[in-house]
C-alpha cells in the first residue's frame, strides 16, 4: 500500500532533498507518494501546516522554535524531525554599493567576513536596509551575527522579502542587501543588479538551513508514515552529497514544476561555483550547501536552545526557559528511532556546545565513532547550552 503525503516548499536549491526523495524515488521506496506543493512565502508554509492543509514542510529552522516560544499564530505544536541542508545561503548586494566597494579596491574573495563587514561599513554609512526570508530565519540570525557589536548594527534594518522577490527588491531599491538561500542570491547577479559579498558559511561553518518539520501530534500518531519519510529524505540527500550527482539535481531542480530557471543557474550553488559579479568573476566554495555528510542532518538541541536563547534576548523572554523549551522541539528522539535501522551514524549525545569544531572531528556515536563537521563562527562564538545567556 502506498500512502500519500502533501510536503510544502518554496522554490530554493535547499529543497533538493524532497525534489530528489520524489523524482528518483527513494519515496517510492519507502511505500510513499510525495504531493510536494510549491509555496509562495514562509508565512504561508507555516499556516498551510499549522491548519493541518499539509502534512509536513521543508521549512527554516528557526521557525519551529519562534513557534515553541510563542513568537507565531496559535497552532499545534511544531517539532523539527531532522535537518535537510546545511548553508547555501548568500548575501547580495546592490549594484551601487557593489560599485563603491569596487571604488575602495574590495576584492570580493567571498571568504573573509571581517574584512568584507568593514569594508561594507565605510561603503554605506546610512540605514542598511537588509531582506532576509522572514523574522525568525537562518539568514536573519547570520546577518545579525555579522554585524553585531559593529557600528552597522546599529544602523541596520531588517526587512522581510519572499525569496523569489528578493532580487526585484534590491533592483528597485527596497533593500540595499539581502541575505538568501539559493539559487535567490546569484539571480541578482545574473539580472545584473547586485554582487555577492560573502556566503553564509563564512559566518556559521555549519549554519543549519531548512528542516522537516511536522506537528507533534501527526507525527506521533503516524510514527510509521513519519519514520518512512524520514528515511527516504535522508537517503536523497545521502544521494544529493555524492560526487557526480550534483549537475543532475540542478536539472531537475531547473524544471518547471519545481524552480523554472535554468539549469545553470541551480547549478551554481550546488557546485559552489557561484558566480559573484555580473562582469563573471566567480569564486569557487566547495561545500557551499550540504544536505547529509558529516552528519549533517542531525536536528541538535543545543542548536534549537540557542537560537531560542537569541530570540529570547530580542523579545524580552528569559533565556533558559526559552532555550529549555526551544530544545523540546527538536526532536533528535524521533530521528534516532527512524533513522538509526536505515544506518545513520548516530551521535553520542544530542546536544553539544556549539561553535567550538574549527575542523571535522571525530567524536563519540551509539556505535563506535564518527565524525562531525566544523561548526565555528567567524568571530570565535560558542554557546554552551548548560549556561543559554548569551
């Protein structure tokens, strides 16, 4: 028997796992009939999930927190079963800043956030107008980091732009950046109406993009249909991370069901080949997006109780509760019953002090060893999750 499942995306390269789960048919495998219904907004995925119109979303990480925090509308309990990528974000800028970091000799090496911060600082002295997906997104934690403690911080002004939207924004001069998953940030290059500044990697090694996220109570009550999903997303993005495989992916991702752009385009970020001004300079940044390798789709708790204990530092919340709380919604439970019989390497402990592996490490699992990928912050920020205040 095959059960169908409705699954929710925006249009972004980071929805390659539910893409692929379906064309190749790592669902099929599991029993399952993937109706993947393409959104238009973040707002709009989370009530299409919150009403129960769809079973279960490829959504922003944050976002189950902001709504375990009450930060949200009034809907059951979101849980994040596992992680589906890692980075593939960008910031973009727009074409005068662009040309006045020209004007100071910047390089646009696409690696280095200090220098690129203060070269953005002296580039644009006003409000820097910054669009990022939604309030409570990876892209806006990043962009935060990026400039807190820094004269920009104060000047900065955060904007909310659908992804798609993102780059007719920047080109009517909406925003003067913004910050977004791929393929939104090299469309503005390809439109010629920005540059790339710096990826999202450079802030966070291992910044978290978009989970699987469901309703605790669907999935507690359907733990075989969740479990099977859970493993046919895991073995596309198993899939997704071998080498060869990439340039297929971007195929079907350009088709037009799915992105309706050109393979080229999606091709970029998922090569970490992406072009950073419209004159074709490019820079190369292997590992720019990771859906799986080095355990990359393990849903940490000290990650959720971080980002918890950020949003509570924002909207007035005490940040151990709220980083006690964030932690319940991720449910590193769930993804080791699910995902352990399909082999998974599974970590020893379910949360970590976060930000302190400057280099992939070998650490402790059920079984034997394994190793987890760096995970450091730009500026040397850790979060250790027995002490949340930032």
């Amino acid at each position: 028997m095959t059960d169908r499942l409705r699954l929710g995306y925006v249009p972004l390269t980071d929805a390659a796992t539910l893409i692929i789960a379906r064309e190749l048919g790592f669902a099929a495998e599991e029993g399952l009939d993937l109706d993947l219904v393409r959104v238009g907004s973040w707002s709009q995925s989370r009530d299409l999930l919150g009403t129960g119109a769809i079973d279960a979303a490829h959504m922003l990480v944050p976002m189950p927190i902001a709504q375990s925090l009450g930060l949200g509308p009034a809907y059951p309990d979101f849980d994040l079963l596992m992680i589906l990528s890692q980075g593939g974000q960008a910031i973009a800028v727009s074409k005068a800043i662009e040309d006045r970091l020209r004007d100071q000799g910047h390089p646009f090496d696409f690696r280095d956030p200090v220098a690129a911060r203060a070269a953005l600082d002296r580039a644009h002295p006003g409000p820097l107008r910054v669009g990022v997906p939604f309030p409570f997104s990876t892209q806006a934690e990043l962009v935060r980091h990026w400039l807190r403690d820094t004269p920009l911080s104060a000047r900065l002004e955060v904007h909310t732009v659908p992804p798609p939207q993102m780059t007719d924004a920047l080109a009517a001069g909406e925003v003067d950046a913004y910050c977004v998953g791929e393929p939104w940030a090299s469309y503005a290059v390809e439109r010629g109406v920005g540059a790339l500044l710096l990826p999202g990697r450079a802030i966070w090694a291992a910044a978290p993009e978009k989970g699987l996220v469901m309703t605790r109570a669907l999935a507690e009550a359907q733990p075989e249909a969740t479990g099977r999903l859970m493993r046919a997303l895991w073995r596309a993005g198993r899939w997704l991370d071998r080498p060869g495989n990439r340039g297929t992916a971007a195929e079907i991702l350009s088709r037009a069901d799915y992105l309706n752009l050109s393979p080229e385009l999606c091709e970029r970020g998922l090569l970490g080949r992406l072009h950073v001004t419209s004159t074709g300079e490019f820079r190369d940044f292997p590992d720019f997006i990771r859906f799986h390798a080095e355990a990359a789709t393990f849903p940490w708790r000290s990650i959720a109780a971080m980002m918890g204990a950020w949003m509570a530092a924002r909207h007035g919340l005490d940040p151990g509760a709220a980083a006690a709380k964030a932690a319940e919604c991720f449910r590193t439970d769930l993804y080791r019953r699910h995902l352990r019989e399909a082999g998974a390497h599974l970590p020893g402990a379910s949360a970590r002090v976060e930000g302190a592996m400057r280099e992939p490490t070998l650490v402790a699992a059920e079984q034997g060893q394994m190793i987890l990928g760096a995970d450091a912050f730009f500026d040397g920020h850790v979060f250790d999750p027995a002490f949340p205040a930032r």
